[in-house]
C-alpha cells in the first residue's frame, strides 16, 4: 500500500511541476512578445540633438605637449630595456652556473660508476 501511495504521490507531484512550468513559460512568451513589438515604435530623431550640441560654446579645450610626453615614455622605455639585459644576465649567469654544477655531478657519478672494487677478488670483470 505504501508503494502505491509513494508512486500516487510523485506522480501528482511531477505533473503539478509540469503543469507549473507550462503556466510560466506561456506567461513569459506572452510578455516577450508585447515587448518587441514595444522596440519597433523607437522613432528617434537624432539630428535634434547634433544641433543642441553645437550651439553650446562654452566647452574648454586642453592643449597637449606631446614633446614632453614622448620624452618621458623614451625615458621609461630606457630603464626598461636595462632591467631586461640585468635580469637576462642574471639570468644566463645561473643557468650557466646550473649546467657547471650538473656536469661536474654527471662526471662524479660517472667515475664512481667506474671505481669498483672488482680488482680484489680476482674476477676479470674489470678488464
């Protein structure tokens, strides 16, 4: 009987869902639909406003020394350009001093590899 009950139960609910997305969604496509019709009706005249605009002034106007602007971004790029080479040497200074270190290890590992014992006991795997 419960199984039934349960199974009674999400139905009614699952169709109540359905029938509440179904509501909404026709709501919504109803005002969609108002609201483009809305958009077309826009007639605006903007040569109205091209002439409001002209008739006003009283606007200032800044002179600008580009001279001076040039200079200082000639500036900024300079002392960019000598931290760049700084740094590209420090940088090329560790790696080179990264490759020293890893070459003398390889050639340590490389004659301890080589420097076995087999001398003592008389094998002839070291000839």
């Amino acid at each position: 009987m419960a199984k039934k009950f349960g199974k009674f139960l999400m139905t009614t609910a699952a169709l109540g869902a359905l029938a509440a997305g179904a509501y909404y969604y026709f709501q919504k496509k109803e005002a969609l639909d108002d609201e483009v019709f809305d958009d077309d009706d826009d007639f605006d005249d903007f040569d109205e406003d091209l002439d409001e605009e002209e008739s006003n002034s009283e606007r200032k106007y800044v002179d600008l020394d580009i001279s001076k602007a040039a200079d200082s971004a000639e500036k900024k790029v300079d002392e960019f350009k000598e931290g760049l080479e700084a740094a590209k040497a420090e940088a090329s200074d560790k790696i080179v001093g990264a490759a020293e270190d890893t070459a003398k290890a390889a050639e340590a590992k490389v004659e301890e590899f080589f420097d076995d014992d087999d001398d003592n006991d008389g094998s002839l795997d070291a000839m």
